[in-house]
C-alpha cells in the first residue's frame, strides 16, 4: 500500500556564489551571490509563484548567500513578511584550510582522487585550520553563543549530518508538523545532509549526488515524516546540465 502525501517542504541551494564562480572552496567563507546568482534565486523564485506555491516559515543559514536566495524568493511571492529562523546549524559544510584555495588547482597540485575524498567522501575530514586563521569560526561574532568544542576546524560530511540532523528534527519537523509551508534556504552539503536522511542513501550514494544552485527541490512526506517522492521544479535536461556544472568544479582545468 503506497503512503499518501500529507506535508511538503521545499529546499533551495543558494544561487552561485562569487568564489562557485571562481571555484574556490567556500565553506563558512560568507561570500555573496554572483551576478549568475541572483538571476537564480530570483528565477526559483518565478518558478515557485508559477507553480501557485506559498509559504509560512523560511529558514536559512546564517551566511549571506542563503539569505540572499530567500530574499530573491520572497520578492517574487510577496512573502518578506513571514518569519525567518537563521541557523549556523544549516551552514555550509566547513572545508578547513582548503577554505580559500582553488579547487582546480588543489586537483592539480593533490590529484583529482584526493580533492574527491576531500570534497565528497562521507567520513575523511580536510585538512583543519588553524584557531589562528583569520576564518576561524571563533572569531566572528555571529558564533560567540556557540560553545568553542562546538566550532568546526574542519567538517567531513559525517560531521555535518551530525550537525544538521538535530535542527532538522527539533525546529524544520516542528514546523512542518505544525502545518506550517516550509522553505529551506541553504547550502550543498547541509542539504546532502538531509537528503541523505531522508533517503536513506548509502555514505557510498550520498558520494555522488549532486543538489545545483538555485532550483527548487520539493520533498512530499507522509504522516511519519518519511519521504512519499520528491522532484525538482525544472525540466530533466537542465537538471543534468547543472548536475555536470557542480561535478565539474573538483576537476584540474586542461590547459
């Protein structure tokens, strides 16, 4: 007997931001959108008002390219009024000293192999940064309620579903349950994060999936919770195309 669709909520990665553009790696780096960007979010935002969606409770990370992307959405739907919860919780995975560098040329100088591990294994952390490091979580204001054990030097993706999943369940699930029309404004890996759990995908397939910039990922769930089928508001084609776009970053460019 197939469950039946009782709740949604919709997930958007933010739209590309100025250093996906020049392919460095980011992590908790608050970079803001691309010009690329936000003709994304503002896009997301068209298609969801075309396809009569609404909404009640949004939620973001605590770094700029996540709301900025709601607040693109939220122009197109009129919704500037509905309440915003920002958490570090939903931040981007933290990438450690890799923070900054150039993922093509960390391909080239440590082999495509090993930025993959760095990038997409689920349990081999990057190299960690330093408390000394000028991005150091511990130094930015936004973090000083957050105990220092709990400030990422460097985060595997097992480190960010650990992170992630508590605020999924407590706050995003209580608002769903709630009967509250969620949106979800985040970043690649905390958005794997929740996928993976959702899914129930293998640290092997969780490897290879791939959430692009700026469209809209709608998740139907049942009474429990538990996914009944989920889809993304554009056509196949561009699926794939913005698909290949993000496995293309971790790969040394040809001369």
């Amino acid at each position: 007997m197939s469950s039946e669709s009782k709740y949604k909520v919709v997930f958007v990665r933010h739209g590309q931001s100025e250093w996906n553009l020049k392919n460095i790696f980011t992590g908790w780096h608050d970079i803001p959108l691309s010009e690329q960007g936000h003709q994304e979010a503002t896009l997301a935002g068209q298609i969801l008002k075309q396809k009569g969606y609404s909404f009640d409770l949004a939620i973001t990370s605590v770094l700029q390219r996540s709301i900025q992307t709601f607040n693109h959405i939220a122009e197109e739907l009129q919704i500037h009024h509905i309440p915003i919860i920002k958490s570090w919780r939903l931040n981007e995975r933290h990438y450690g000293s890799l923070q900054g560098l150039n993922k093509s040329e960390t391909a080239a100088l440590h082999g495509e192999a090993q930025v993959k591990i760095w990038r997409r294994s689920y349990d081999v952390r990057p190299p960690e940064m330093s408390i000394d490091h000028p991005d150091y979580p511990g130094k930015d204001s936004r973090y000083k309620h957050i105990p220092p054990s709990s400030l990422p030097k460097g985060e595997c993706l097992k480190d960010t579903v650990e992170r992630v999943l508590p605020f999924w369940t407590d706050t995003i699930c209580k608002a769903i349950i709630e009967g509250q029309k969620v949106i979800v404004s985040a970043h690649g890996n905390s958005l794997r994060a929740i996928v993976k759990y959702l899914d129930k995908m293998t640290d092997e397939q969780i490897m290879e999936l791939d959430i692009p910039t700026g469209v809209p990922l709608v998740y139907e769930l049942d009474e429990n919770l538990l996914p009944v089928k989920h889809y993304y508001l554009i056509s196949q084609e561009e699926l794939e195309k913005k698909m290949q776009e993000v496995k293309n970053q971790g790969k040394a460019q040809q001369n």
